[in-house]
C-alpha cells in the first residue's frame, strides 16, 4: 500500500488515541480515514446509504449483507445524529473486526435492540435474524422454518421467559452456546 499523507482534518492526538484503542497500523489508519471521508461526500459522516456502500466495500461481501448492514448503522450512530462519522466508526469497526469475544457479542446486543429499549423482543430477533440468514446465505434445514428457528434461538436467550432478552441473557447465553454465537455474532 503507498504511503498515503495525513489528511490536514486529522490531528496527531486523534492517530494517536485511535492507535491506542485499535488494532490499527497508522498507515491502516490514514487510509481508511481518506476512504471514509471519501464516502461521507465531505459531511460529518456516513449516512445510511453510504454507511451501508462502505462496509460492502470494506467487508467484500455482497448484496445479500446490505440488508444486515442497515439494520447495524444504528449500532454504529452512537449520538443518534442519524450519521456515522470517523470516530463512532472506526471504534465498533474495530470491536466486530478485533475485539474479543465478549465485546463483539455485547455489540452485536446493540444491533439486535433496534429500538434502543435495553431488550430485544420477537420481532427485533426476527429482523435481525433473517437478515444474518440471507447475508450468510445460509439455509434451513429439514422441516424447520424461519418461524420455528426464531422461536427456538428466542428459548435459547431468553432464561426468564418474559419475552425480552437483556444484554445480560443475550452475552451469557451466547457466551456459552457456540450454536448462538455463530449465528447471533457472525464475522461481519
């Protein structure tokens, strides 16, 4: 990769604290800060076309992912501003691509709870769900459903039975249970 100047809108203590809490090279970090600004069409950040445009570029996935990518800019927009700019992306960026674990479910949490209510119902596990399905293309198998595959991962998170999974019950449960993690905190 050429070595690519430092854009003049980004500062030494912004490099600096980035590669502190990334994985990140500083020539990574350039370069994928000149590629986003490229994107964001000079605003403050990615709306959720670009933001979805983007990441299809950045993850060399197809179509099928758009869906999914969507439904994970809200995860992204951490002051709801209805953007993304470089620093809310480039921190969960790094959590799914580098992060442990934990972290990456605990984030993949926020992309599941569409609505921002601390839990997530049916109908948000369905959304997220069939999205995840088509991006991996994957299939069901036998006489299973979309419905009965739902219903049975929805048992699987939600230990109280009160019809909403906590962060908590989502981590734990996921955590434990390679079936869930691979298909509620899929490599993105």
């Amino acid at each position: 990769m050429p070595k690519k100047e430092i854009p003049k809108n980004l500062t030494e203590d912004q490099i600096t604290f980035w590669l502190a809490n990334t994985e990140l090279t500083k020539e990574e970090l350039i370069q994928w800060y000149a590629e986003f600004y490229e994107y964001a069409h000079k605003n403050s950040g990615l709306d959720t076309q670009n933001f979805v445009e983007f990441f299809t570029k950045l993850r060399h996935r197809n179509k099928n992912s758009q869906e999914f990518y969507m439904l994970a800019f809200n995860a992204f927009d951490k002051d709801n501003s209805g953007k993304v700019d470089f620093p809310e992306f480039i921190v969960a960026f790094n959590i799914i691509s580098n992060g442990d674990m934990k972290k990456r479910i605990q984030w993949m949490f926020e992309v599941f709870d569409l609505n921002n209510d601390k839990h997530i119902d049916r109908e948000e596990i369905h959304k997220i769900i069939k999205a995840i399905l088509r991006m991996n293309k994957k299939k069901l198998v036998g006489d299973q459903t979309e419905e009965t595959k739902i219903n049975e991962i929805f048992e699987n998170l939600d230990n109280n039975e009160n019809n909403k999974i906590t962060e908590d019950e989502f981590v734990q449960n996921c955590m434990n249970n390679v079936f869930l993690r691979e298909i509620l905190a899929p490599d993105l």
